[in-house]
C-alpha cells in the first residue's frame, strides 16, 4: 500500500486587484507591497513596469529576495491560459523552495488585444492554475484602461480588491468556472491556409504523430524538442477523439520560429479550462493535457458553436 | 518449425504486421553477422529502415557492419530490377556474392529481405521458381536463406503454395500484434514490447502486464518480478505511462515490475507520471539511443 506523504499547503492562493490612477499611485501600491512582504519576510516576485522596476530596485535593492519576471514570452500573447500556466509552473518552483510568495503584476495595454477580454481568460485562468499554490498575487489595473472586459477581469476574478491599501471583500467575485462559461476563452487570430491537414480516428492517432514529427525535422525543432512536441499533440488528438463526437482534423503550418499545430472536433469540453493543475497522483483523468501544457510554448484551448479547438506552438 | 535459422537452412516465415517482419529479419540479419557471415538484404517498400532499426536496438553498432560490407542492404530499385531479368542473372549475382564473401574469409552467405512486391509481380520468373533454383545453386555451402511472406497482402494458395518448397518455416510467435505494436514472450516473466502504445491499443497492455503478474504470483518458480524489455518501444502516451506506474504501485511489496531499455523519451514522461513515487518500480535506461 502507497501512503502519500506530501504535505498539503496551509494556505492557498490570495488573488487581490487594485486599480490605480497616475504612476506616483502605481509606486506607492507596489512599493506598499513589496515593504508589507518584505515585512513578513517573503519573497517578491514582479513583473511591472521598467520605471517602477528601476524604483522598487532603487528602494529594496536585492535585500527584499526581488524577482522580476519576465513578460510573457511572444508565443503565449493572446493566451491568457498560456501565461497562467508558466506563470504557475514559475512560482510553483519558487514557492516550493520559499514558502510563499508575493506577487505584483502590472497591467500592460499591448497584451489587451482588440477589447481586453485576454485579462478576463488570464486570471480566471489564474485562479485555477494557482489555486494550491501559498502565494499572494496582487494585480494592479489603470483607471484610464478599463474597458468593460477589463472591468470584467478585475471584478469576476479577485477575491478581494485592494482599497485605501486595505483588502476588502469583493462582493462580484465568480468561480472560474463561471467566469469562463460567461466570457469564453476567445480564440487566437486565425492563420493561413494550413500546410498539411489529417482527419482522424481513434485507430490513426500514429499518423497524426508521424506528421508530427514530419514537420518538426523540417523546422528543425531539437529531438527532446520534437519528442515532446509529439506527445504534446497525440495527448490533445487523443481528447479529441476520445471525447469529441466522430473524426476530428489535425492542422499544421512549418512556420519561421518553429511548428504551429490545431486540434479541431466537433465536442465540446465540460471543463472550461483543463490540464491547469497538476492532477493528483491517484487521478488517471485529466493528466495527458496537463502534462501537454508542460511541454509547449502556447497551448491555448477555445469552444465555439463548431466545437472544441486547440493551438500549440513550439518554438525552435 | 523454429524459430532460429542456422547455416544450410532454407526457411520461409509468414508475417502479418511491419513489426514482425522487422523483428524476424532482423533476428535471422543479427545471427549471421554474430556468426561473421555475409548478410544481404533485399529493401522493398522501406522494410530495410525498420530492420536496421531493430537490428540496432538489439545488436548496436550496425553503421560498422554496413561500413565493412558484411551486411549489404540492396535498394528497392536494384531488388525490382533483379527480379524482372532473367532468374540466371540474379542467381549469377547470388553465387558471385557467395563466393566472394568466402573468399573474404567470412564464415557463409545470409540471404533475405522484403519480397512482397517480387511475389505479386503479374509477369517473370515466379518465386517458387527462384526457390527451387536456390535450392540448386547452394548445395555445399554454408547459405541461409529466409523468405518472408505477407499474409496481409499474398493470397493464401500462393503461401501455402511457397510454404510447401521450404523444409523448414520460422515461426516468431506473438502475445498480440495489431500492426502498431508487437507483444513476445522472450520467457514466462519476460515481455518485449515494440512498436507504439496509444488509445487504440493500451487497455491490452496493462491487461498482458496484469496477466503476467497474476501468472508471476501463482507460479512456483518464485519469480519476483515482471519485465517489460521496452527496447524497441518507440512511444507511450500518458495515460499509457500512467497506467504502468499505477499498476507497478499495485504490485505486492514482494515484487518488482521492471521496466528494461527506457528511451530517454519514455523516461521522461514516466518521471512526469509518477515513477519515482512507485517503490515497486524499476526503470533501467537504454544502453544503446
């Protein structure tokens, strides 16, 4: 018999947002942050804005246990289930070694896309993603920015809004779930004709790795790179037509940074964003997108009417 | 029936799958080079890129022996056109190659390949009449030859009808095979694994696994431990990789499953699945890449 002995963690995620007016207002909650964590003797980990980085580095120099991460990687943009995943797999590292962490990050107008609806997909994304993890992430929005999907981003998603520097109750909150079933993950801007297309069965998911792995040679993805694409893509193409209704399509472009995949069917997912956190160890469900997020540089899922559909980009 | 070629020998085998094929040519290619014979291998429709792969994962170093040309691999192209000429042209070039290998000092002359196309050929000298005139031009000498038959794709008059000019008909028999992946027996408590595992196929692993466990803890030899040789085992998807860990956590604390020839590919993802968590779990990585 098999005794698990991991330690639960004795707290979870706190999400809390605060809006702010002008640049002395954004420094003053940052800098009100990192002093409280600093105070409590937990690291901070930021990704905000390069003056207010030159501050905070200015005031706390290394002391404070500082990390500023970097903004999401170019092949993420527009996925806000993308960011939240490397985001976790970050502070689930970090905290693992820490304890828990705070975290501030900034709102930043170049990845609001056509109407902001990617901050709604982010932390609801978020709140799952990070939801066993013990830190303290505080996001911080500009008044002047807020769109109605971004007002719909800090009030669906924070627990708790920070106001006159006190986190206050926030009566609006929903569960992710919810938030995603009201304001779907939108889906990434669409592509070209693709180069190569496969229909499928549950019998042909070997010719969907072997085209695959086709394609990573000639964009000369690295093997481990190419090894890890695949299982990437037979796990997604597995869900597809073991969940989905009939065929399903598989899709892909060589493109200059590397290998772009989709994973089209016609079902339609009862978890609005799967494979964001770790599955238990005991739990055979569950685990094969999870592991898929791992391995890629994007992996965005999004249903509409037609149903369920899946980008992966891996990058060379 | 056997299921080892030796010098002299003229056999036949029937296969149903690529996998089997890779694995009975590849056996028969593996004695010979061991014994320091000539190998020749007549490619067809890529058979000889799977053989060499097999033969690889079993044998190791084969660049030196196509290096060396002791084992030659003959092009679709050349293998086609040796078979629409006269049948004296190609037992011409059989019986120079035979003595030229002994010539070199090598022990004999080991011949076979991928002869589905050469069978279907509507026009030419039939097969059965290459065998028979084989039969002839070797008599004392030390050659081997093994003509597999694609029962997918020959008729089975036809096989039955070339079976019957072989005195002796290899046989490599399989737990299961459905094309994608091939399940041998090498002893009781010994599988090997090769080919892919996915959806269509993974519930009939763990069930072979669990059987073979089931069989391991009735048995009285006291064996202690299941192992899957995963050596050629090209892919394993998640739910597949996951199943092996739970089932080896299943396992009493007085066994082992152990899990012999792990790609760095399949190792990776056992680790994501658990492994490390299974005491009952033995990884053993491959020797060879």
């Amino acid at each position: 018999m098999i005794v698990e002995t991991r330690v639960a963690s004795p707290t979870r995620l706190e999400h809390r947002a605060a809006i702010y007016s002008a640049l002395p207002n954004l420094l003053h909650l940052v800098l009100s942050q990192v002093q409280a964590a600093a105070d409590r003797g937990e690291p901070v980990a930021l990704i905000v804005e390069p003056d207010v980085e030159r501050e905070v580095r200015a005031r706390f120099g290394a002391a404070a246990g500082l990390m500023i991460l970097p903004p999401p990687e170019a092949a993420a943009r527009g996925s806000g289930q993308t960011v939240a995943t490397h985001l976790a797999r970050e502070l689930r590292e970090l905290a693992g070694v820490t304890g828990r962490v705070s975290f501030v990050m900034q709102h930043e107008p170049r990845l609001d896309g056509t109407d902001g609806a990617y901050w709604t997909e982010l932390d609801a994304a978020v709140n799952v993603a990070l939801a066993d993890l013990p830190i303290t992430m505080t996001c911080l929005f500009p008044a002047i920015a807020m769109q109605p999907e971004i007002d719909r981003a800090v009030r669906w998603n924070h627990p708790q809004l920070i106001e006159s520097g006190l986190p206050l109750t926030n009566p609006d909150h929903l569960p992710p779930d919810e938030v995603i079933a009201a304001a779907p993950a939108p889906p990434l801007p669409q592509l070209g004709p693709a180069q190569q297309r496969l229909v499928f069965t549950p019998w042909e998911l070997h010719a969907v790795r072997a085209a695959v792995a086709d394609v990573a040679r000639r964009v000369s993805l690295d093997e481990q790179r190419a090894e890890d694409l695949v299982i990437a893509v037979n796990e997604i193409a597995t869900n597809a037509v073991e969940y989905g209704a009939g065929d399903a399509e598989v899709l892909l472009w060589a493109s200059l940074d590397g290998l772009i995949c989709e994973v089209h069917n016609t079902g339609h997912l009862t978890q609005p964003l799967p494979g964001l956190q770790p599955p238990h160890p005991g739990d055979p469900r569950g685990r094969g997108i999870w592991i898929a997020r791992q391995l890629c540089d994007l992996l965005h899922i999004w249903n509409d009417r037609d149903g369920t559909h899946v980008r992966i980009h891996a990058i060379c | 029936m056997l299921t080892r070629v030796t010098p002299g020998d003229h056999a036949c085998a029937a296969f149903d799958s690529d996998q089997q094929l890779a694995e009975i040519a590849s056996d028969f290619v593996a004695d010979g080079l061991v014994r320091q014979e000539k190998v020749c291998f007549l490619d067809d429709e890529g058979a000889a890129d799977a053989m060499l792969r097999r033969l690889s994962e079993d044998l190791g170093d084969v660049p030196s022996y196509l290096a060396s040309g002791q084992l030659a691999i003959v092009p679709q192209e050349a293998t086609r056109a040796s078979f629409e000429g006269p049948a004296e042209e190609l037992l011409d070039v059989i019986s120079e190659s035979i003595t030229a290998a002994l010539d070199q000092g090598l022990a004999g002359f080991r011949l076979t390949g991928q002869l589905t196309w050469a069978a279907q050929r509507s026009a030419g000298v039939s097969l059965a009449d290459y065998d028979l005139a084989l039969d002839r031009i070797w008599a004392d000498c030390p050659v081997s030859v093994l003509c597999p038959y694609d029962t997918r794709r020959l008729p089975p008059g036809e096989i039955e009808q070339l079976r019957g000019l072989h005195r002796i008909e290899l046989v490599a028999p399989a737990i299961f095979d459905d094309g994608l992946l091939r399940i041998t027996q090498s002893s009781r408590f010994v599988l090997r694994l090769a080919g892919e595992v996915d959806h269509s196929n993974r519930s009939t692993v763990l069930g072979v696994v669990e059987s073979t466990l089931d069989n391991a803890l009735r048995s009285t030899e006291r064996s202690d431990e299941v192992r899957l040789n995963l050596t050629s085992l090209r892919f394993l998807d998640v739910a597949a990789a996951h199943q092996l860990v739970q089932a080896a956590e299943a396992f009493p604390v007085s066994h082992r499953l152990v899990l012999a020839g792990v790609r760095p590919l399949l190792q990776r993802l056992l680790d994501r699945c658990g492994a490390a968590f299974a005491p009952q779990l033995v990884i053993q990585g491959s020797a060879r890449p």
